[in-house]
C-alpha cells in the first residue's frame, strides 16, 4: 500500500476506456492521476463516458470529467495535463508530478495515437523508466499491451502470503535407494528437516532460517535453499497421505519413517520378484510435505547440523525476478502469434489478424492525416488493402506477425486459407473501429489499472 502511493499515473483518453482506468487508479488510492484529453467532447462520447452531460458537448474531455474524478478520494491528487499533443513524450521527464517531488509511475494511452506519438511516448517511459501501458477499444474488438522497460523487478510474483513453518526435528541422514532429492545420488549426506506442518515449497525455494539455538545459531536469519524430500513406494501399496495412520507415522523422526517405508518397498518388490509377473516393479514417488531438505552451499559440513536438539523456525522468501520487455515498436512486427484471452482462439492464431488491423490503423492515419471513420464503406475497403499490404510486408521478416496459418499455437509459415473471411473481419474492424462499448471499456479500465498497480513490483505483468 505504501509503494501504491508513490505512483503518479498519465492517463492519455477521456472516453471510455480512460474515464475507466481514471476512476479505478484513484479508487485504488495511488498518488496521482494526471488526466490529458483537449479533444471537444461530442454527443457520441457521451455513451461510455458516464461523466460527460449534455452541457460538456464542445468542450474538452479532460476538463469537463475533472471535477467527478476529484470527489472519488480526497486522498489521491488528480489533475489534467495541459499540453499538445507534440509535447506529450517531454512531459514525461517532469520530476515533480503535482507537487508530488516525484515523476510519472506509468503512462496509460486510452486512445490510439499516431505512430510517431506512441513510440515517442515509450521510447522516452523505457528511457525513463516509466511503465507504459496501450489498452485500446475499437468496436467489438480490444487490444492491451504492457512495456515495464528493459529492466523490471518482480519482489512478489504471485501475491500468495509467505509460510512460517516450525521445526519438529533435523537429522543428517545418508540418501538411500528409496530416497528421491533432486540432484542427490545414493550414499549423499542430507540434512533434513521435519516441520510441525506441511509445505508448499518447490526444489530451489529460498528460506531463511529463525530461532536456532546452540551452535546452529549462527543460522538464524540466514538465507538458504531447500529441496523437497521424497521417496519411492510400490504403486500397488497405495499409499494415502491423507491417511491418518499415515500422518501420525509421518511425525516419527526420518530415520523410522524411512525404515517403515523400506520395509514396506521390499516386502512388494520380493512379492512381485515371486510372483513371476511379466513387467517391470511399479513404483511411484511420494513427496513428503513435512520435510524439506537443506541444501549447504557455504561449504559448512552437514555434520554441525547433529548438534540440533529444538526450536528453529523455516521462513519461506519471496524469489526477486528481473524481467525485461520489449518495446511497443518491436512487439507490433515481431510477434509472430500475439496472446488472446480465449486459448482456443490463439491456438488457431485468431490474434494474428487483429495485430494487423492495429498495423492499419496507423498507417491509415499516417496517409490520412484522420482516422477510419465509423460505419464508412470506402474507408472499410482501403483499411482492408492497408492490412494485407501490410501483412505481405511484414511475412518477408522472419519471427515477425502477418496473416499465416497457426496450429496449435504454432505459425506455420504458410499463408492462412481463409483470406476471404479476414477481409470481411478486417472490414468490419475499420467499420467500428471510431466506437467504443461500455462494457468492454468496464473491462480494459478494470484491466489496465491492474496492470499499473503492478509498478510496485507485486505480481507478475501480463
């Protein structure tokens, strides 16, 4: 919560879709929303821009939704950004953001821009580390993008809380036949810990380690890894971890786990040995939640570890991840199949020929000078000619996006058998590609200030 407040966030569009992200960013309780959108409102607007009345026709978008953003939290500044169009990608460098002494978090673009404006606007966000985010409604038809720049760290990946686990015992044991640890071969000394209750770790967790006493104490907040313990059972013992038997055997020190688990794995084998079954033994491996390994990388010996007599407390820890991303310019030619929300639809490559229409819109504009306009026949037929020209351009790079056959989820590299049907898509696309739908605009609003909050280095971007 702390980090949600030193977000400043530029939100670029007042219609629907940035109305929407506005209203959830200053709900969330950020440091700021700067709004920026000089366009004179129309009728039109007024259908998914609830803050818009009769009286706001005429007048700039950004102004006129002001006031409502401000009485949604008193706590949150919230403002508009007077400045051109040209000047946009410069104001990003501000390092005072409404007396904040602090610049922009991210930049939200609402509303398609021209080409030349949006890679201004990220080159100079990743020059600044700034995250910038694209969430667009043209029509029936939406597209997001997230560009956390060249460098971002992930402090919590999945915002699940972290475990405290008590110590029940530790024991230095030598890895048996039957004992399954990653990367341990028979004959290895482990140290192994059994916990008061079970895990959720994985091999390579980090845990930090509390409460030790003794000559282990020299341990206490230190930082190790681990690796889940497991052994091998015969499939036909089945046996139940669930089982309460099962969980009050488990309680036993490891050394009389493991003897009770090797008594049993050599009563089944020596069945099956008589039997003269044809095959080979079934077995299957059981990863004992109550247990971990402790994986000694200072080159202290395992041996210091048979002083331990009680206490000691096992805290799991956060991995930090650095992810790099691409940039806006980079992703709209080489993404060869981009995601869609439906998996069905991007195993078959549906969000190929959205990607494209994307393509057309800003080259549409860029010899245009205007954008297509709604419900416009000729402007639908062009737009269509700009996508596949577009498509064939970008076909001669090799991992880039153009209208190929997917499979799976795979491109194929051959030419889609369905170019027809794109067309008519593409059409359409073009022929509502000026609306917005309130619904939609609700979503990607909702969606997009997600993907803000994550700034602060909790949860992983899309």
């Amino acid at each position: 919560l702390a980090r949600m407040k030193d977000l400043n966030v530029l939100i670029l569009g007042c219609r629907g879709v940035g109305v929407e992200t506005a209203k959830n960013l200053i709900l969330s309780n950020v440091g700021s929303v700067t709004v920026w959108d000089p366009t004179p409102a129309r009728s039109e607007d007024r259908g998914a821009n609830f803050y818009l009345a009769e009286q706001s026709v005429g007048n700039p978008r950004d102004a006129e939704c002001l006031a409502q953003l401000k009485t949604l939290n008193p706590y949150c500044k919230v403002d508009i950004l007077r400045a051109k169009e040209a000047s946009l990608p410069a104001c990003l460098g501000e390092d005072n953001v409404l007396s904040t002494g602090r610049g922009y978090s991210a930049v939200v673009v609402t509303e398609i821009l021209p080409r030349a404006t949006l890679t201004a606007l990220n080159g100079q966000a990743r020059k600044n580390g700034i995250g910038f985010m694209l969430a667009l409604n043209m029509g029936v038809t939406t597209s997001m993008f997230s560009d956390f720049g060249p460098s971002h760290t992930i402090t919590d990946e999945d915002g699940e809380p972290t475990q405290m686990l008590a110590m029940a015992n530790v024991e230095v044991i030598t890895a048996t036949g039957i004992v399954k640890v990653s990367g341990c071969k028979e004959g290895d000394k482990l140290v192994v810990l059994t916990l008061a209750s079970e895990h959720n770790l994985q091999d390579g967790d980090m845990v930090s380690l509390d409460d030790m006493r003794g000559s282990l104490a020299s341990y206490n907040g230190k930082q190790l890894k681990v690796k889940r313990y497991g052994v091998l059972s015969p499939t036909d013992a089945k046996v139940d971890l669930k089982d309460v038997a099962v969980k009050e055997m488990l309680k036993n020190s490891t050394a009389e786990v493991m003897d009770n688990f090797t008594k049993q794995y050599e009563h089944y084998k020596k069945e099956f040995e008589s039997s003269g079954a044809a095959g080979n033994f079934k077995q299957r491996e059981i990863t004992l939640f109550n247990r971990l390994c402790l994986i000694l990388e200072d080159g202290t010996s395992v041996d210091t570890w048979t002083d331990y007599s009680s206490g000691g407390l096992v805290n799991s820890v956060k991995p930090t991840l650095t992810k790099e991303y691409k940039s806006l310019e980079e992703t709209l030619v080489y993404t060869p199949n981009p995601q869609m929300m439906d998996q069905e639809a991007w195993h078959v490559g549906e969000g190929c020929w959205i990607h494209i229409a994307l393509h057309a819109a800003l080259r549409f504009h860029e010899t245009k000078d205007r954008w297509p306009r709604l419900l416009d026949k000729a402007d639908a037929k062009e737009f269509a000619d700009l996508a596949l020209a577009a498509s064939e351009e970008q076909r001669k790079l090799e991992g880039a996006c153009w209208l190929q056959k997917v499979e799976w989820g795979f491109p194929s590299g051959e030419p889609t058998e369905n170019l027809a049907s794109l067309s008519a898509r593409l059409e359409r696309f073009s022929l509502l590609f000026a609306s917005e739908l309130t619904g939609l605009c609700a979503f990607l609003g909702g969606a997009v200030a997600q993907e803000v909050i994550k700034k602060t280095g909790k949860f992983l971007p899309m």
